[in-house]
C-alpha cells in the first residue's frame, strides 16, 4: 500500500462519492486536464474535481493576492489556483524531491515560475520559518501533521484570510460513517483533533463540509 493510498482512494476524475459531486466540476484548461489525467493515470494524489471547484468558487470571490499551498505534489492545484488568480503569487511546499522537480518543470511549462516560490521541504521544517503573510492557505499535506502546523498557519494567515484544509473526513471514516479500518487510526484521531482546534479556536471561523474527501473552511477573523 502506497503513501498515498488514502489520498487518492475513489479520486479519479469527476468520480466522488458525494451527491453533489455531479454538479461541481472546475473550468480546466486543456493543457491542465491532460496533467492533471496523466498524474491520475500514474496514481499521483490530486485534488478531486468537487473540491477543485470549491478552490475556484473561493478564488473567484476572495481575488486573494498571496497563497500559500502545503503539499504541491506535482503542482495541479497550484497551476489550477494561479489560472484562476491571474494576479497572485504562490508558496508551495513540498517534501517529496521527485514530486518538487516534476512542479518546478510544469510550472516553467506553464509560464508561471515567476509568480511561484516552490520549496523543496518538510512541511512542518519551512512553515516554522516562514515569514510574511498570506490571504490564502491550501492545506494539502499529511494530515496527521495538519494540527501541528496550524499554529504557524495562524501566525501566516492575515486577518480575514482563508485557510483550506482537505480531505477532513476520509471517506466517512472521521464522521463514524464507514469503520476505521486499523491502520488509518491514528490518523483519524489526528484529523479529529484538527477538526476541534479549528472550530473551537477563537479566532477562527470554521465550517465542516461535505465536498470531495470532506473540507475545512476556516476564516481567520478580523482583529485577532
Ligand atoms: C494530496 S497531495 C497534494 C496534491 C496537490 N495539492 C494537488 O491537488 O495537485 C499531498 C502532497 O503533500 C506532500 N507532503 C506530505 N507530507 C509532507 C510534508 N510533511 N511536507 C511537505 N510536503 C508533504 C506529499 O509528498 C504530496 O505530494
């Protein structure tokens, strides 16, 4: 079983166990669904359309000028996020050397390495020393580490900016749908505990939704 097994369980294209899935499909360029369908084809964890989609819908309203993205893999979200954001620059971090290498060359594909600063990294290493501060932050990593980063997350995220989690509820596994098999224990207490620091935290706004592999929305309010 794969690193990413999880991740990318039931995620091919335009495939999700939602109801609402059918409705919810992102506007892709060309060039980005034949990445996005090669990376599928090769069982690369990427985002799945239904939750693509709700990144563009928040883009669209939020117009955020700088975005931070946790787990770039081999840069879909990230490409998909700057077509969207034709103004905005992206932070991405990624831990995986072969995955970094392969993002920097679609990037430069794409015309957008000016507009990205990709970082080759664990995840957990690069947030404790980053500065600045961004409007946008796509959480997309291990989530057993989700709660762990989120005090730097906080401390990066500016007054009123948005923060992404994905995949919250694996498969049902996190609302008590569908059985824990053994092994995603632990990680599901780890989710768990990331879903109560989010929304008992005061200075957070935070929905749980249902869409793709389940979605964390959380507002960092304005004058914390
Ligand atoms: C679900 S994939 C990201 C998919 C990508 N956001 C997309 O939709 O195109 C998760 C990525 O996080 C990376 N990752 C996992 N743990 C990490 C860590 N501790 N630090 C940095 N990257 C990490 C993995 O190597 C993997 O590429």
């Amino acid at each position: 079983m794969s690193e990413f097994d999880y991740a990318h369980k039931n995620t091919q294209t335009g495939e999700r166990a939602t109801p609402t899935a059918q409705f919810n499909k992102p506007v892709i360029s060309e060039s980005l669904r034949k990445l996005r369908e090669n990376a599928y084809s090769r069982e690369i964890p990427v985002s799945d359309d239904e939750t693509l989609n709700f990144l563009g819908t928040l883009l669209h309203a939020v117009r955020p000028q700088e975005i931070l993205e946790i787990g770039t893999a081999v840069g879909i979200s990230g490409t998909y996020m700057l077509e969207i954001c034709e103004n905005a620059h992206l932070t991405t971090i990624e831990k995986n050397d072969g995955f970094y290498a392969e993002a920097a060359d679609n990037f430069l594909k794409f015309g957008l390495s000016s507009r990205i600063t990709a970082i080759f990294g664990d995840a957990g290493d690069v947030l404790a020393k980053l500065d600045g501060q961004f409007d946008f932050v796509f959480l997309d990593s291990a989530k057993v580490q989700y709660v762990k980063y989120l005090p730097d997350i906080k401390r990066l995220l500016k007054s009123g900016g948005i923060l992404v989690a994905d995949d919250v509820l694996l498969f049902g596994y996190v609302t008590g749908e569908e059985e824990v098999p053994k092994k995603r224990k632990m990680l599901v207490k780890h989710i768990k505990e990331y879903i109560s620091a989010v929304t008992t935290d005061k200075e957070l706004h935070t929905t749980v939704l249902d869409i793709g592999n389940g979605v964390a929305l959380s507002v960092k309010l304005k004058n914390t």
